[in-house]
C-alpha cells in the first residue's frame, strides 16, 4: 500500500468521524425536542483495492445517517392519541354536569323533589291549614326553579361544546397546510439530496400527524417520495402538497353546527356549504366523522351525551308534573261563591301551545282534520286551534308528538305535530290562582310518597268527594339518575386514565427506540473523538514517512 493511500484512508477518517461528531452534537442538542428522532450515522468500508496480492479497503465512508424510527409505534400513537383526546373530552363534560346532580349540597334537585312532597305530607296533617298550603305552593316554586337551573347548567355544557368546534377545526386545518407545506419540503430537499433522508422534516411532519390524531379520528398513509397522505371521515385531507379545509358552519351557538370539508387544494377552494362535503351533521345518522379525537369527543358530548341526560331529567319533571297535575286535576275546591271547582293542574307550561308553535301540513286546511292520536288528548277540528290545550297541560311529555290527518280531494292527508315539552317552562300554576288558596288539601294521614286523599280543599261541603291516589316514590328516577350519572363520570374518569396510562407506555417505547440518550451520546462523543484523532494520527504518520523517504532521495 502506498503512502498516498495511507493520506487517503486518513482522510476518509477525519471526514467520516467529524460528520459522526456533527450528527452526535445534533442529537445533544435535540435531547429536549418534542418529536425528535435520534439519528445515527451508518459506516461502511471504502472500495477496495489490491495490495500486494491481498484485498485491502482504501477507508471509510458514510452511507447513510439514519433517524431511528418505528412506523409501528407511531401507527399506536395516533390512533392511541385520538382515542386518548375523546375520553378527555367526555370526562371533562361529565365532571362539569356532575356537580349539577351533587346531593351533598342542601339545594340540589333531590332535596327540592322531597321538600315539595313533604309539603304535601305536612298539608294532610292539617288539611284546611293556610300555611301549608302556601308551603306547597312555595315548594312547588324552589322544585321548578332548581328543575330550571339543572336544565340551564346542561344547556351552557352543550353551548360550550357547540362553541368550541370552531377552534378545533381551525386547528385542524392549521395542522394540515403544515403537514402538507412540510411534505413538500421533504420531497425537494431529499431530491435534490440525491435520495438521502430529511429526517429532521420528517420528525416534524410525524409530530403533526399525531397532533392532528388528537384533534380528530384520521387514518394516514406514507408514500414512497417520502410524503403522507392523511384521511379525515374517509375523504383526503392531506394528499402530498395539498390540503383540505375543515370548518363547523354556523360558527355560533344559535345553532347546532354541522362539519363541513372542501377538496384538496394548494391552496383549498374557498369554502362554500353548498358545495362542500359534508362529514357529519347532528340530523344525520349516516355521519361519516367518528367519534374519536376532540373533535368526535366533542360532537359526542353535544350530540348524544348531555341530550340524553336532559331527556332523563325532562321525563322526570314530566312524570312528576303528570302525576301532581292528574291527581290534583280529581280534587275540587270552592270559589267564592261557594261553588264546587276542578282542583285543576298544579304545574304549567310557560310556553303555551298556540298556532304559532305548531306547524301543520298546508294540505290540512280548515274543516280537513278529522283523527288525532297521541300521547294527550287531541279534538278533531278545524285547524291548529282545536287541540283541546286544557286537557294537554294536565299530561305533559318531554316531547310531545300527535299525528293528524284527514281527507283531502279523496286522499287521507297525515301531518306530524311537535308540541314543545313541559320542561323548560314548567311553573307553577298553584289550581290557578297564585296564592296557593286553590290547592287541593288531603284529609288524612298517609305515609309519604304512598296513597294519599284528597277531599275538597275548602270548607263547607256536602259529602266531600274522596279519591285517593299513589305518588310514586317520586325521588327514585331521580336517585337512580344520579348514580347513572356518578356511575357515568367513574366511568369517564377510568377510560381517560386507562388511555392516558397507554399513551405513557407508547410514549415510553417510543422515547426508548427513537429518543436520545445522553450517556449513549457521550459515549459515541468520546468514540468519534478518538476515531477522528487516531485518523489524524495516521495522516501525520504518513507525511512523517513521505518526510523520511524525501529525505533518503536528497
């Protein structure tokens, strides 16, 4: 081997172990770095060349640094990220409507129920008393308003949730103009790299992609120019240099906003509801945007979660309301001219039940209605008018609907009618007069919450009419509502934990496969530095022997 090949394999050295020592320094830097992958430098020997009739390399060569990097764990760590952020999401909604439903406190909806049928076990103590009938009339009124504040803490969760899907999708499309700008980034430079990896872009665009999965339930591919393409509900919302934008429209709480998408784009088309694609609506049940991500947390908790808890609470005030207001509705009482009256319904509707709040089929004009069937009682008539309101408020539903139909030119005509519920107007109407006088009393002494007797409420009477009834139990839909929704909240609390605890183990894996080690890192310092000083060592062996051999010629 000549002295020029000893230059040359000393040479290769020194370059070799200071781009070894560059790349240490740089995952040193880096040890802090959200989404940085530790990268290594691979080394192979230099062509080989014979010597003296043996095969002898001419040095070393760098083929490749590489970042350490596991598709598997990143795959678990997006879709470990969207499950993670809806389980968040729910559990921060469930402990916000919690408290609502708290019976530690002395004002929560379960004392309020049994406090206003106390009142009345009180009224059958003294069935002619005028402070316990005031005390049934007060407690009706705490009942309704605490029913109303219960209806009011849901309402203000499902407008927070509404209201935040504007942030959410914004950053969705934030996220995804970046990973497509990064995506472009990388095909250049490794391009114009001659093949060789962007590995601190490609760190950067992964860290995206998991964000993103956080925001919401996507499905991703990578391609073989190096870029990835990303899914959201099926549709491309990422595809090489191009993206999508995601918004909610309308972006207020006035109205449930549904999530809309336009094509790829570079950029996207402008957006336009009636042309854009549709991902999910909250009328549909064919919504293709799963619940995953905050996105799908979010949607979930607007859309299925706190509806479902109103409703449990409407059944409960319209199950209380039709049971006071029927059995109330069976006493009478006297007015003042000593007249024997109705007791009349307890609770009202605030919302009353006229034209302009039910919506007919245009085809059932006047005089066409002839058959009316619902959960109330309905009178056939002429128009919307007919429906006999007296006899609705005495049974009314969280939700009341009565078909109608009758015959025009021949044909049978139905049309749906909505009523609104009893429960976000419920009052009390106190047997119609607001001084609690008109109360129908009971006259004997029954347990509470069991069969009771009414008699006429006011004094003289014939005979007195004598009904007795059953309340039941009236606290216990309530009670077992709230353990649902205790057990609902343990529940949430223990999938985001269950979550939380899998992403910290990916996350472990991940940081122990990609992540850097600094006693790794001062331990290659210290093996490159020795490399690139014995390499110029060698570099100065061989000028000492060019010297020598220079000096035997002069």
């Amino acid at each position: 081997m000549s002295i020029s090949n000893l230059y040359n394999i000393g040479m290769t050295g020194v370059r070799a172990q200071r781009l070894a020592l560059d790349v240490t320094g740089e995952n040193i830097a880096n040890v802090n770095t959200e989404g940085y992958s530790r990268q290594q430098v691979i080394f192979t020997e230099d062509n080989v060349t014979t010597n003296g009739g043996f095969q002898l390399g001419t040095g070393v060569k760098v083929t490749a640094i590489q970042r350490s990097y596991d598709a598997l764990l990143q795959l678990q760590l997006v879709n470990g990220g969207s499950a993670e952020q809806r389980a968040v999401v729910e559990q921060s909604a469930l402990q916000r409507v919690e408290p609502l439903f708290n019976e530690l406190g002395a004002d929560g909806l379960g004392k309020a129920i049994a406090d206003y049928f106390g009142a009345w076990q009180d009224l059958s103590t003294n069935p002619t008393g005028s402070a316990e009938r005031q005390a049934v009339y007060t407690r009706g009124q705490i009942l309704t308003d605490t029913f109303h504040q219960v209806d009011s803490g849901l309402t203000a969760t499902k407008t927070i949730a509404n209201d935040s899907l504007a942030e959410i999708t914004a950053s969705i499309t934030d996220m995804a103009s970046n990973i497509a700008r990064l995506n472009g980034m990388i095909t250049t430079s490794e391009q114009l790299g001659s093949g060789t990896g962007a590995n601190e872009l490609r760190d950067q665009r992964d860290l995206l992609v998991r964000q993103i999965s956080e925001k919401a339930g996507i499905s991703y591919r990578e391609n073989s120019d190096g870029t990835v393409d990303v899914q959201l509900a099926g549709n491309e919302l990422v595809v090489g240099d191009k993206y999508a934008k995601v918004y909610n429209s309308p972006p207020n709480s006035a109205t449930l906003s549904s999530i809309y998408m336009t094509t790829v784009g570079t950029p996207p088309v402008s957006k336009g509801v009636a042309t854009d694609m549709t991902i999910y609506s909250p009328t549909s049940t064919s919504n293709q945007l799963s619940y995953l991500g905050e996105l799908g947390g979010t949607l979930n908790v607007r859309d299925h979660i706190i509806p479902d808890i109103k409703a449990k609470v409407d059944l409960i005030a319209s199950s209380l309301a039709n049971q006071v207001n029927t059995t109330h509705n069976l006493g009478s009482y006297f007015d003042a001219t000593g007249a024997a009256q109705p007791g009349g319904i307890f609770f009202a509707d605030a919302t009353p039940i006229t034209a302009t709040n039910i919506a007919l089929d245009p085809a059932l004009t006047a005089g066409k209605i002839a058959a009316a069937t619902g959960p109330g009682t309905l009178v056939p008539g002429n128009n919307a008018n007919a429906l006999n309101i007296a006899a609705l408020l005495t049974t009314p539903l969280p939700s009341q609907t009565y078909t109608l139909s009758g015959t025009v030119n021949s044909k049978v005509v139905t049309s749906t009618v909505a009523l609104p519920g009893l429960f976000k107007g419920m009052l009390v109407a106190g047997g119609g007069f607001p001084d609690g006088t008109t109360i129908v009393s009971i006259d004997n002494s029954a347990s509470p919450n069991v069969s009771l007797t009414l008699s006429n409420a006011l004094p003289p009477a014939s005979p007195p009419t004598v009904l007795t009834f059953s309340f039941p139990a009236p606290g216990s839909k309530y009670t077992a509502l709230v353990s649902e929704i205790g057990v609902a909240v343990q529940s949430a609390n223990n999938v985001a934990a269950n979550h939380q605890s899998f992403m910290r183990q990916i996350t472990n894996l991940r940081e122990a496969n990609s992540g850097v080690s600094l006693d790794e890192e001062l331990t290659n310092l210290i093996k490159y530095q020795r490399a690139f000083e014995g390499s110029a060592k060698l570099i100065n062996t061989a000028t000492e022997m060019l010297d020598i051999i220079l000096g035997m010629v002069r």
